[in-house]
C-alpha cells in the first residue's frame, strides 16, 4: 500500500532538516521486505528533476529524513516520522502505467 | 491550503462544530480534544491531471491516548515535540479501509468547479460521519477497545486501525500493557515471532524496541496504580 504525493525533508550529513520540502509522487512499506519504498515519476524520457528534488533526493539516500503534512498517516507515517535512508527510484515516460499501478509494477 | 480544502472546510466547519470539533489550521484536521487525548478526522489530499485537474480527498479517523503515544513516542520515531503532539492511537484511513467494503469515500473536487463539488464532498463526509464516524469515535475512545483492535490481528501487515507493521505492534503492545495486562507477555511473544518470520532482517530492531515498550508502558502502569 502506497502513500500518493507524501512529502519529505531529507536530513544534510550533519543530521539537519535541509531547507523546503520535496513530493514523493508514491512511497510505501514494501510488503516483501518491510522496506520503505519510493518512487518519483517523469513524464518523458529526458524530464529534469527539480531544484527540491536535486536537493533532498541524493541526501534522503544518504540520510534519511522526516514526512511532512499528512499524506503519510494512511500507511502509518505521521508528519514528523522519520524516514530511513531511501533511494528514490525515477521511473519515465512515455507509457507510464497507471498511477494505481506504479506500487505493485515495482514493489508488490 | 488550496481553494479546493478551503471549500470542503468551510461545508464541514457547522456540522463539526456543533459536534465539539474544531478546525486546526496548523494540523489541517478537525480536532475534539478529550481527558484523554483527542479525536480527529482529516484527510490526505493529492492532485491528479484528471478531469482537467482535481484534488483527491480521503477521509481520515483517528483517535489518541496521551498515555499510548507518550509512550511509544520515547522510542524516537518521530521527529520533534510538536508532531509527537499529535501523532495517534489508533488511524483510519478510509481509502484503504472503508467502513462498507467497496464504498468509496475518497471525494474528488475538480479545480474548474469547485464550488458545488466541494458542497457534494461535504454533504458524503457528513453523512459518513453519522453512519459510521460517530460510532467510530466512540469505540476508540475506550483504550480498551484500541487494545484489542490493535491486536486483532496480530500476524498481518497491513491493518484497518495502525496501516504500518511494526508501529502497530508498538501500539498495540503498549495500549495492551495499559489496560490488559495480563495479555503482554503473550503479545510480545507473538509480534517477535512474527516479526523474526516476516522480516528477519529488522527483528533485532523491532524486538529491541518492544523490549522497551514493554518496559515503559510497566513503569507507566505501576505509577498510575500508585496514584489511585
């Protein structure tokens, strides 16, 4: 089960909340392995990432971080949960599969 | 807050209010407080491109014990004393788990018309609400009832009251310790095994930190037996 569009503050290698926030467009526990889980989506092959993703993506990796706002309650990750480190993996177009699907096409 | 929740907010706003909630802006939920915690219903929102762009609401209940969340929120899994403030015993979300198997509760309001489909989206919350999030309110207000839904099932992943193994085992052992003590050394039996079989990989982890629950949730029971 997935979380759509949860934010996250990733943590900088000195243990502090970077600044802004990024979307994950879908995050999650894996159900296999009880790994957390995210993915971000592109609509074409070539689709840069963000300033926010730049930014918070490669730390989260390294780091981990914190939810922010509540998107995350329905897979139990209030605001302020602290999210272990996660590569988010970057999935592109064109022929996404269906939002409802991005979860089980790679985790479930 | 988009114009889109403003909306839902302000068709909710009466009919909450009269029934002791109130808005927090800060927490985007409508909140009870109570003598032992308080009572919440919001919801996650998302946007898709759908029907010329659209917020997608869900309906969100939930319930906290102070007792149950201190507790487990000395394990430090969240991060700073205002979120602990509000973390939950017990949380419903009703996109996953809808109290009448395949009806949707999830409200969607289309950016090009607002207005009356946020009025729609307020009238299908309010009358989930007195269906079933009355009722909901007033079963999870009794630590007892959270404990033995917390716990019921105990070998299962996902779970319509804590979406998130092994949170729920957190909860669920520390809201049994609190009030059915008896079942404790039962449960953390069970949820280390289950947590060994399913999820090898973090037992030490988990099992280390229902060590501490345990702990906790004696020493919070022996303090509150002295104070009667």
């Amino acid at each position: 089960m997935m979380a759509r569009q949860l934010s996250v503050r990733a943590y900088d290698d000195d243990g502090t909340l970077l600044p802004g926030r990024t979307q994950l467009d879908a995050a999650g526990w894996r159900l296999d392995n009880g790994a957390f889980g995210a993915l971000e989506t592109k609509l074409s092959p070539h689709a840069p990432l963000t300033q926010g993703q730049l930014l918070h993506f490669p730390a989260l990796a390294r780091n981990g971080g914190i939810v922010v706002g509540k998107n995350g309650r329905s897979i139990g990750m209030p605001a302020g949960f602290i999210v272990p480190p996660t590569k988010v993996q970057v999935i592109r177009g064109p022929g996404l599969p269906n939002p409802e699907s991005w979860w089980s096409n790679f985790y479930e | 807050m988009s114009n889109a929740q403003q909306a839902l907010v302000d068709g909710l706003t009466p009919f909450l209010g009269e029934r002791g909630f109130k808005w927090n802006k800060g927490r985007e939920g409508f909140f009870r407080k109570e003598p032992f915690g308080f009572l919440d219903l919001s919801w996650s929102t998302h946007v898709t491109g759908q029907n010329g762009g659209e917020f997608v609401l869900t309906p969100l209940l939930a319930v906290r014990h102070n007792e149950v969340d201190n507790i487990v929120n000395e394990l430090g899994l969240i991060h700073g004393d205002s979120n602990r403030r509000y973390t939950t015993t017990v949380t419903r979300s009703l996109g996953f788990f809808p109290f009448v198997d395949g009806r949707d509760e999830t409200q969607r309001i289309r950016i090009g018309n607002i207005e009356s489909d946020a009025k729609s989206a307020a009238s299908e919350v309010r009358s989930m609400f007195v269906q079933y999030g009355a009722a909901f309110f007033d079963k999870y207000s009794s630590l007892a009832a959270c404990s033995e839904g917390l716990n019921d099932v105990i070998e299962t992943k996902s779970h319509p009251l804590l979406n998130n193994f092994p949170m729920r085992a957190y909860y669920g052992l520390a809201a049994a310790a609190l009030c059915e003590p008896d079942r404790v050394e039962t449960l953390f039996t069970s949820y280390c095994q289950f947590s060994l079989r399913e999820f090898p990989d973090q037992y030490q982890q988990i099992s280390g930190r229902l060590t501490k629950v345990r702990a906790m949730a004696g020493a919070a029971l022996a303090i509150r037996a002295r104070s009667f």
